[in-house]
C-alpha cells in the first residue's frame, strides 16, 4: 500500500499567542485537513508536528497540562484509522514540586498511546529555576510491522537512538529544534525512513541562533559499495515534494512505497526494562477534560458568527437601485450539461451540501469526491501532489488546475463544500471547466 508521510509546520509566531486549548484544536484541524487532502482511502499515514508545538514563553506548561495533552491524545487514538500514525509534537513542561523540567512527546495509532521523554539535554533558558530531567524509556517502537524509532531534538545529536537500535529501524523519526540531520547517526537499515521535522519559524532563528536555516526532511537511507574501497558507503535522498502552502500551515509531502502487515497489537515498546515510564499520570494529578467533539466547526478559525446565507439585505431583491449584476444578455440560470452530469453523484443520503434555504441558489450537481477520480477527464493526466485536484462551479466534476483556468460570474450564489460537513458561499467570478466555459 502507498505510506504518505506529512511533516506539519504552523506558524509558529502565530501560534505561541494561542492558548494550550487552542492550539490542539489547530493541531486537529490541520490533521483533519491533511487527511482529506492528501491522503487516500487505501493510504497509509505518518503525520509528524515540530518540536515544541506545545511551548509556552510566558509560563512554562504544568504536570496539569500534560495531563491535557495526554487524554486529548488518547482520544484522538480511538477516532483514527489503523493504517495512521501521528506524532503530535513534543511538550516542555515542569514538575513544581520537584523543580523539574521534562520534554515529552507523545506517538499515536489504533486505540494505544506511546510515550517519549527527551534523554539529553534540554534548554533550560526559559525556566532557569528548574533542572532538566532525562527521560529513561527508549525511543524504539513498533506500528503496523515496521520497526520505528523516535528522538527528540538533542538526542540525535547524542545518537542516543542509534545506541539503542543500531541500524535496524524502517522509520526514524526526529523532533528537531534547531538540530541538523546527521546521516552518521541515523538508526536506520537501507531502505529505511528518515524524517525530520523541525520547527521551521525563521524569525525565531533569526533572533536565537543567526544563521541557522531551519529545514525539515524525508529522506530514504541507503548504502552503496565504492567501487574501488568495497566500502558500504551511505545515499541519503530527498523524497519529499514541494512544501504545500495552506492557511492551516505548510504541510511536507512525500509518498512511496513501505510494506507494512496492520495488525490489532497494540503500539508498543520492543525494549521493556525496569526503567520504563508509565504511560499514565499519577492518580492524584487532575487531568484537564474537554467538551468539544474532536473534529468539530467550534474550533475558531473555521467557524464564524455570520450565517451562511443570511443578510439584513437579501442578496436577489428587485428593490436595488442597482442591480447585482448589470448585463444586456441574461446568463442562463444553469447550463444544458447539468441536467444530465456524466460522473456518478453520491447516494441519496449524502447529507445536502447547504441547509435548506428559501433563496434561489445556483442548481449544480453535488461536488464530484476526489477520492473517485484519479485523473483530470479533460487532458488524461494522472493527479499527483503536483497536479491538484479543483472542482468546477458549474458541472462540480473534478478537473486539474490547466483545464479549469476559466473563471465566470454566475448569476446565484455557489455552495461550497467545506472541512467537517460545513459549507460555505461564493459569488463573483468562480472557477470552471473548459467544457463549461
């Protein structure tokens, strides 16, 4: 099956103004929009956040809020497929009691969590008054029949994960903050996975360490012999695409091929010693609860208080002076081509893209599923992460971007489907096919 792998940066100076709350409902939302949009129904998935999505400069975040991210985290597990696996960032947080400070990061999959403490060195500049406390659970899991590592940011730099599983791991994954990858310290057999997602935020490197480019990888790790040493002598390639610009982020991409056999095991450690942490919290630590759906329209940036088709002033009114749209020849209220659309609708009950509404609306077929197409229907290319997928306003069939540079103002305002069963409206000059154009 195909592994697509996503490396998630938001924007960090935006994000750090966020509350803890806030900031996994764009978390949520950006792993919801990184499903439906690049990933396919037999996909498998690997999305990876930056080190320190969960920081905070004013005061450092509490056992509490750990106890937050934890249970958020552990229901997020029970709503994913079996062939995804998120690795939702890391968390520096701090034990009062003990004037402790920790960075934790948190894996999950199918209904179980997996946990990891940073081992080496964390800075402490932010909270001078608390000493660094080493993790002492190993980095080295096991998801879906492949053999996976995880490491936080200095730990590379330590090859604390290559010490520990020298060579043999399918996935390496790397929460870097301000760490460059080092090929030597990789723990990964030929043909393995490397991943590195690193907080790309350039002005905040800018300001803390001048010079440093930030840049996130997935690279594939091989080994060739020298023709005349006989030496094993590393490959590391780039597999990633050009980075995806969205308003939820900049999303890495990369899609290849990785035999993996899903089965129900739970997600576990392949090395269990004495010092393994507990993945729960001490009972007496009050976890934090939420009430919000995990993939709900309440998360801020995709709600909004103006209904969708409402207005003090109604949109198609003869009362204007002016009217909505001035032309001598009327545009026809739907083209001949949507009575009889030659791509398969959804079932009957699929829910209606608006709520029912007394305003008379463009009539357009429901919006063809990406996930039915594999190929632009007008110039036979095969969709790609380059060659995206648009859908015309007016026959609403899925089309790439060469055969839909048309745009046209239609006489009613279009429904738009939007994220998490909402919809939204367009008006003016919309996108449509050259079979409708």
């Amino acid at each position: 099956m195909p592994l697509v792998i996503i490396v998630w940066n938001p924007v960090h100076e935006v994000l750090q103004k966020l509350s803890l709350g806030q900031k996994w409902e764009v978390f949520v939302a950006a792993l919801d929009v990184a499903q439906k949009r690049f990933v396919g129904v037999k996909d498998e998935l690997i999305f990876v956040a930056p080190d320190y999505l969960f920081h905070n400069d004013d005061e450092p975040y509490t056992t509490k809020d750990l106890g937050f991210y934890t249970s958020e985290m552990e229901s997020l597990s029970k709503q994913l497929p079996p062939k995804h696996l998120v690795v939702a960032g890391s968390m520096q947080w701090v034990d009062r009691g003990k004037k402790k400070l920790s960075v934790t990061a948190l894996v999950a999959s199918k209904e179980p969590v997996f946990r990891y403490d940073k081992k080496r060195k964390a800075d402490t500049e932010d909270s001078p008054q608390f000493a660094f406390n080493p993790g002492t659970t190993t980095g080295h899991f096991k998801w879906g029949g492949l053999s996976c590592g995880i490491e936080i940011c200095q730990d590379h730099e330590e090859t604390v994960l290559l010490s520990e599983v020298r060579n043999t791991l399918d996935i390496h994954i790397m929460l870097s903050f301000g760490q460059i990858r080092r090929d030597q310290h990789m723990a990964l057999k030929p043909g393995g996975i490397f991943i590195q997602c690193e907080l790309e935020s350039y002005e905040y490197w800018y300001k803390k360490k001048p010079g440093f480019v930030p840049v996130s990888n997935i690279c594939r790790y091989d080994a060739k012999r020298h023709q005349y040493s006989k030496l094993l002598i590393p490959q590391v390639t780039s597999i990633a695409d050009k980075p995806e610009e969205t308003t939820h982020g900049n999303f890495l991409l990369a899609k290849t091929e990785l035999h993996t056999t899903f089965t129900t095991a739970p997600l576990t450690s392949l090395i269990t010693t004495s010092t393994t942490q507990p993945f729960s919290l001490q009972p007496e630590m009050p976890l934090l609860t939420t009430s919000t759906p995990l993939l709900t329209t309440s998360t801020p940036l995709l709600t909004t208080s103006t209904p969708l088709l409402t207005t003090s002033t109604p949109l198609l009114t003869t009362s204007r002076t002016t009217p909505l749209l001035t032309t001598s020849t009327p545009l026809p209220l739907s083209p001949p081509k949507t009575t009889t659309p030659s791509f398969t609708l959804l079932p009957p009950t699929s829910k209606p893209v608006l709520p029912p509404t007394s305003l008379e609306v463009q009539q357009i077929p429901t919006w063809q599923e990406d996930d039915l197409v594999s190929r632009c229907p007008l110039c036979r290319r095969n969709f790609s992460f380059t060659l995206r997928r648009h859908h015309c306003r007016i026959c609403g069939k899925v089309v790439c971007d060469d055969c839909s540079t048309a745009r046209k103002i239609l006489q009613s305002p279009v429904p738009k489907p939007g994220f998490f069963g909402s919809s939204t409206v367009e008006e003016g000059a919309l996108r449509v096919c050259d079979s409708c154009k």
